[in-house]
C-alpha cells in the first residue's frame, strides 16, 4: 500500500504510547460519529514492539511516592482492567516490601491510595510483615523488612502479546499501522512554528497533528525540533541550575531465572502478586558466600509463562558514555553494548536466594541469553508530557512507561482540545519552574 501524502493525525512510534493514542482517538472520532480511515497512521521504522514495549518485564503498579505518578497510575490501571484479556493483562496486585529507611514514604503512599480509593494494605513492624509473608511463601527469609504494602489491584501483562493485542485493537478501529519507514525531520509552517510536514525515509506526509511515542529515541526527536540540549533546572530546594543535561541514558537490567514458574506460585497454588523488595540488610553472594553489597539494594520478580521462568530486574545503572554518542541501535537484546550484565545475574539470583530458600543453588538455571535495554531518562526521571511547536505532543515517559496505558488516551483527549489535569505536573515548565516532583528513599530513580 502507497505511503499517504497526508493525513490528519500522524502518530510517531508503534509502542504502548503510540497504539494508546490511536486507540483513544480512533474512538473519539467514532464516539463523534466521524470516519477513522485515513485519518489516522502510526509511523515505527522497525515494527510494532520493536522498542522498549516489546521487552518490559510489563509490571503494573500504583506504588509511587510522588502524588501526580499515583493519580496517574490509578486511571492506567482502570484502562488495564478495561480488557485484561485483550491486553494480556494479569491482574495479580503488586507488593512493595521494604527496610525500615522506606517505612514512612511507604506509610504515606498507603494513606494516600485510601484517599483516591486505590485498594491496599499495609503491614508494619518486623514479626509482621515476616507472617504476612510466610502466610503467602513457608520459605520466606528476607531480613530487616518491616513494613509490606499489597496493592490488591495492579500485576503485570505479558509484553509483545499486550501490544499485538493493542494493535490488533487499533487496527480494527481504522488506524493503519505503516513498519519499516523512519521519520527523519520535520518542516515548519511558513507563517507560524507548527510542524506541516513529517519528512520520512520514504518520502513526505502532510499533517495537521503529530504525537511522539518513541521511547528510548525521545532524544533524536528533541533534535530534530531543535529543542534544548541542555535546560535550566530550579531544583526542590530552589536552588538553580545551569545547562543540564536534557536526556541521559541509564541500562535497565532484567532477567529470567529458568525454573518452571511453578516455583514461585503461593503455598496454596495461587498466583502471587508482583513482588518488590528492597532492603538494607547485607547481600551475600549464594554461590561462594562473599558480600555483594552492604547497601541498599531492590529487586523485582514475578512467575512469568511468557518469558518461561521467574522474571525480574533489580536496580538500573547509570550509561557513562556522553548522551549524543549513546548507540540505541540495535536496539535491548540486539545491543553489542546495553545487555544486562553477569554481575547483574549474580547479583538478582543472590537476591532471590536470599528472599526465598526455594531459590538457594538457582544460579547455573540463570538463562544466559542477553537481556535488558536502556532507556532515556529526564533530569528529574519523572515523564514530560508536553506539546510543542503548537502540533507536537512529545510523551517521554522516562521508562515509567509500560504500565501508563492510559497516558496515550489523555493525550489523545488533549489533542482534541480537552486539557487534562491529570498531566498538569509533567510539563516541560516544571524544570524551570521549580515544579519537580518529590523524592523518595527507594534505590530507583523512578520510585
Ligand atoms: C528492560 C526494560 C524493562 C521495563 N519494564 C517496565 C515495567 O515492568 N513496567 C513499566 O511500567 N515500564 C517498564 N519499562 C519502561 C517501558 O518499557 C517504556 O517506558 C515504554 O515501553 C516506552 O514506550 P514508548 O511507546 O514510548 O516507546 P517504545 O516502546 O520504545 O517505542 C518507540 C518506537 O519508536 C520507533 N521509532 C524510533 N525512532 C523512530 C523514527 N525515527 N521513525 C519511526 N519510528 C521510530 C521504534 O522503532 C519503537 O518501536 C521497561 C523498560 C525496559 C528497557
């Protein structure tokens, strides 16, 4: 099919954000009694899921310090139960469990999800929490927790089925989904600085509105719009400062531990939530006894069929290498440079060992394909959720992304002139403004 010369709505990037704009504005426009086809195109110059999308571990949650996140997260969460099937959504709930240093952010977190609504419990103290969890797992060991909080809603989906479900969504609506063709700049309007033209590998396509979803490419996009490299940023202490980096990249480190997910179902066969822990008390290597870490550390797994074993991440890592020089392509485990390291894998299997004695000795079931990605953070790790150049709305998630499901939606109802209070706090003015959001004692720089 011929590439179209112009269209009203061209969305840029066929990951979570991109296909959840269509599929809110394909449905606005049907809501509307108007046509969808030919209105609406979703541009990816490799495929749908080839980004960040296609290898999340796909964990949904509301656990958040920063109110602006959990409201956020709350309306995603509604979109994710709108279609569990459809969307291979799992709604298992999520558990954050922590040392005594996070007790209080996470009290705060528990009293604020009973004001919006958003079902949880929450354990504290010691002996507590310790019965919590063995009422889940007999074999629980993990030391120095003294607080957990079940969020009861919340779980995961399984990555490249949510969005080939997503797609198949979207497709049907009228949206058409074009692979293999790269935006390569834009053209303003002679009289005004909105974008008229997206210029692609494959030649010109006129357009009235553009919405960027491009993931961890966020930065050459920026680029492309000549928009700062560097920014001012007044900090939550109104201290200001100068010529920050607008994007810096940090690899994301995750992992599949070959056991029949089986293994980690509760004592009485159920599915269990997602587990998080993070805690102070010391890690030991469990195969040779030696201490990986005498500070703060966190991971997070989940039984997982799609992956085919017990799934999980622990804390991302700085990239060194200077922003414009970071290689995105190829892309997470195609990487020659970001792949989850063996430290990593020594490290999460350790960490899972010493939370559950099922998992002492799993270390040689560790898989030993490559895994991960990086993703592009902003200089608070929190999204911007902006337009600019009057037609371009820029969604740059700052890799909080798999689970705002509904993000795509608020912004489709943007762009068709309703404004959305619920993206106010993640305008690109907050740098300057001195609008971050709060920080929390967790050890991520998304928590
Ligand atoms: C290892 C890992 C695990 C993660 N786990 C979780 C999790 O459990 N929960 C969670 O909430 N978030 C998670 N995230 C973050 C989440 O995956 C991302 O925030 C989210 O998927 C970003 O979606 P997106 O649609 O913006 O971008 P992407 O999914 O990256 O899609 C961007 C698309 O843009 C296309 N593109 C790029 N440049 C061009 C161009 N010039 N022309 C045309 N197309 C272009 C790409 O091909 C790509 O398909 C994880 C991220 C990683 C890396």
């Amino acid at each position: 099919m011929a590439i179209p010369e112009h269209v009203e709505f061209v969305i840029i990037g066929a990951g979570i954000h991109g296909l959840s704009t269509s599929w809110r504005l394909a449905q606005k426009l049907i809501d509307k009694g108007e046509e969808v086809e030919g209105r609406i195109v979703v541009l990816d110059k490799s495929g749908i899921a080839s980004g960040a999308s296609g290898i999340a571990c796909g964990v949904v949650r509301n656990n958040y310090f920063q109110p602006a996140m959990r409201r956020l997260m709350a309306h995603s969460v509604d979109v994710w139960e709108s279609d569990p099937e459809g969307l291979s959504y799992h709604p298992v709930g999520y558990m954050q469990i922590s040392c005594e240093a996070m007790r209080e952010d996470v009290r705060t977190i528990f009293e604020q999800q009973q004001e919006i609504g958003y079902e949880s419990v929450f354990i504290e103290g010691e002996n507590a929490s310790t019965n919590y969890m063995r009422g889940m797992f007999e074999d629980w060991q993990a030391k120095n927790i003294t607080s957990v909080l079940h969020e009861k809603r919340g779980g995961y989906s399984n990555n490249t089925k949510a969005m080939y479900g997503l797609s198949a969504k979207v497709e049907k609506l009228g949206v058409r989904i074009i692979s293999g063709i790269e935006v390569k700049g834009f053209i303003t309007d002679s009289t005004s600085n909105a974008v008229s033209t997206v210029v692609t590998d494959k030649g010109d396509i006129t357009c009235e509105q553009i919405i960027i979803g491009a993931g961890p490419w966020v930065r050459d996009f920026w680029s492309m719009l000549d928009l700062p490299k560097q920014i001012t940023v007044k900090d939550l202490d109104g201290e200001i400062h100068k010529n920050v980096d607008m994007w810096r990249y940090w690899q994301l480190e995750e992992g599949v531990l070959t056991v029949p997910p089986e293994a980690l179902l509760t004592d009485d066969g159920k599915m269990p939530p997602v587990i998080h822990v993070d805690t102070d008390a010391p890690l030991y290597s469990d195969v040779d006894g030696s201490v990986i870490t005498e500070e703060m550390w966190g991971i997070y797994y989940k039984p997982d069929w799609h992956f085919g074993g017990v799934q999980g991440g622990a804390s991302p890592y700085k990239v060194n290498t200077p922003v414009d020089e970071v290689a995105i392509d190829p892309y997470g485990p195609s990487s020659p440079e970001f792949v989850s390291s063996q430290e990593f894998a020594h490290m999460w299997v350790s960490a899972l060992a010493h939370c559950h004695k099922r998992f002492e000795g799993t270390m040689p079931k560790y898989h030993r394909e490559p895994s991960g990605g990086i993703g592009c953070f902003t200089p608070d790790s929190f999204p911007v959720f902006d337009k600019f150049n009057e037609n371009v709305f820029i969604i740059a998630d700052s890799n909080h992304g798999w689970k705002m499901l509904g993000v795509g939606h608020l912004v489709a109802d943007e762009v068709m002139g309703e404004n959305q209070e619920l993206l106010e706090p993640f305008r690109f003015s907050r740098f300057e403004n001195g609008e971050l959001h709060p920080v929390s004692n967790s050890p991520y720089p998304w928590s």
